[in-house]
C-alpha cells in the first residue's frame, strides 16, 4: 500500500503552516475539510484550477501538516489535521478561517 | 516630511499578513513590538540578519498591513497595529504569538 509523507504530530513547522495558508486556494481546501469533517476525495473540491496545480495546493498543505493525504485504491483522501493543529498552534485555524474570511467557505 | 504607504484599516490583505508572519524573523520583529508597545526605531531590534536584509523585512510588515513606519526627521520608528488587525483577524496575532513558539518572545 502506498502512503504518502508527513510532518509528525508535534513537527509542524510554523512558517511551513503559515505560508500554506497564504494562498486563497489552500484556505478553500481547508475551510471546506474544516466544515465537512471525514475525508474527501481531491475531485469534491471543485477548485477552479487545472488539476496540476490542484494536486500541487494539495500537497503544500500536506506537506505542512494541515491535512492527511491516504490512498484508497487509486484515489487519495484528504481530512483536516484539526487535532494536530490545534495542540500546536491553538486557535490558528480558528482565526484563519474566521467568517469574514468569504474565502473559507465551503465550495459545494 | 516623507511618509511611508501603508495599506488602510480595514483592507488589510489575509493573504499578505500570512505571508508576512511565514518568516521567523517578521515574526520576531512583530513579538518584540506585541511585548513592547509603544514605537521603536529598527535599530533597537538587534537582529541577526545584514542591515539591508532587515529594512526588506520591516517593508514587508509595513506592506501588508502589520505594522505602521513613520518617519522622525532621519529615523523610522515602528509599532504595531494591533487595533486594524485585531478588527480585521481576531484572534490571528495571539495565535501566531503564543507561548510555544519561542520565537516570539522578545529579543533584547
């Protein structure tokens, strides 16, 4: 079974999480994980972006530990680190995602 | 008497304030003035960074909104613009802020 990489739990670098959060695209990813906990496949998001750059919005949030990318069969699933973020950096995601923020809503 | 651009109350840009507390040093200079209010000139900051590598940093926060720069005749002095940012993001300045990261605290 293949898997992709992660930062561990306790690992996630600052700088790492704030600059995935930069981008609007990401904080719409994790704005919708944030709304509809479980897991998603990346083709319910419905970014409107090519699929590259989706998948590249993707793993910069993987890679800095706002969410858990699993294969299942040939489709990946993606959930909100939600735990994980908030032991480090408590309400982060909370202020980030905050409803004046139209950006966070969920795209479906 | 020159003056310096900075983005108005209320149109502060998440996106730019995010990228702008992404870097360990913008977060140190930012920490420094949250436990120091008041305005001080970017030479009371004693960072381990070259002079011209400092004066980007400060322009960067001033850019996106994080902090005001004014001029005092041949000085810039800095301070914090917690109100906008409070007003804007609440909640986002603490949470960068907090305890666990230590490079927040205060350099002097």
């Amino acid at each position: 079974m293949r898997s992709l990489a992660h930062p561990k739990k306790g690992e996630l670098q600052l700088d790492a999480v704030l600059s995935a959060l930069a981008d609007p695209i990401r904080r719409q990813i994790v704005g919708y994980l944030a709304a509809s906990p479980g897991t998603h496949a990346c083709g319910a998001f419905n970014l409107p972006v090519t699929k590259s750059t989706s998948t590249h919005h993707f793993r910069v949030l993987r890679e800095a530990g706002l969410i858990r990318q699993d294969y299942q069969g040939t489709a990946i699933l993606n959930s909100l680190r939600t735990e994980d973020l908030e032991a480090q950096f408590p309400g982060l995601l909370q202020a980030v995602l905050q409803p004046t923020n139209p950006r966070h809503l969920p795209i479906g």
